[in-house]
C-alpha cells in the first residue's frame, strides 16, 4: 500500500549538514506515523525522530536539538534536516510509515535505506 524511497545521504564532514527525503507513493501516506530510523555497521537500529499526522514530533535524546522532522502532506513527502552532524550519526538512514494504529495490527513499510557518512 506504501512504497517508500530515501534520498539525499552523502558524505559531510562533522559540523556540516543534509537533509535526507522520503517520498511515498500509495494510500496511506495521510494516516501514517513517518519516522526516520538509522543503523549503524553492528548496531542494533535505533528510531531517530517520528512526526504524526497532525505534526507532533518526537526525538531521540542523541539528535534533539540538531535534527528537524518534518512533513509535506500534498508532496507525500517527509524530510530529515541534520545539522551539527558527528561521527557517531553515520548509518544507513531508513524512513518508514506505520499504519498500525489504523489496521489494528503491526503494519510498517520501509524504504530501502540511504547511506549517511560524517568524517571527522
């Protein structure tokens, strides 16, 4: 019902910026929670911020402060600002879309993934 495809990784020296996109195709862009996550080589995948249909978001205390969230409904659209990025930010970025709290069950899509890279 959602296909999901990242853009906007790269290579960024520590203190510099990206923002990453995730545009969804399908029916259920409207309802879902988006959410960026990220996974590093040997690390489990952690979430990294999500943002509702109506806009509320929330942040894991590793990027609060540094990462924006955000949504373009019209667009199908959803956004990760990183700014004052560090080493320890480098990971495959990955946005998903749950619909669970609609279907009443466990229901994520995700994208395939874009590779983040902060140099020292």
């Amino acid at each position: 019902q959602v296909q999901l495809v990242e853009s906007g990784g790269g290579l960024v020296q520590a203190g510099g910026s990206l923002r990453v996109s995730c545009v969804a195709s399908g029916s259920d862009f409207g309802i879902a929670d988006m959410a960026w996550y990220r996974q590093a080589p040997g690390k489990q995948r952690e979430l990294v911020a999500i943002v509702t249909p109506g806009g509320t978001t929330n942040y894991a205390d590793s990027v609060k402060g540094r990462f924006t969230i955000s949504r373009d409904n019209a667009k199908n659209t959803v956004y990760l600002q990183m700014n004052s990025l560090k080493p320890e930010d480098t990971a495959v970025y990955y946005c998903s879309a749950d619909v669970s709290r609609w279907r009443g069950t466990p229901l994520v899509y995700w994208g395939r993934g874009t590779q983040v890279t902060v140099s020292s």
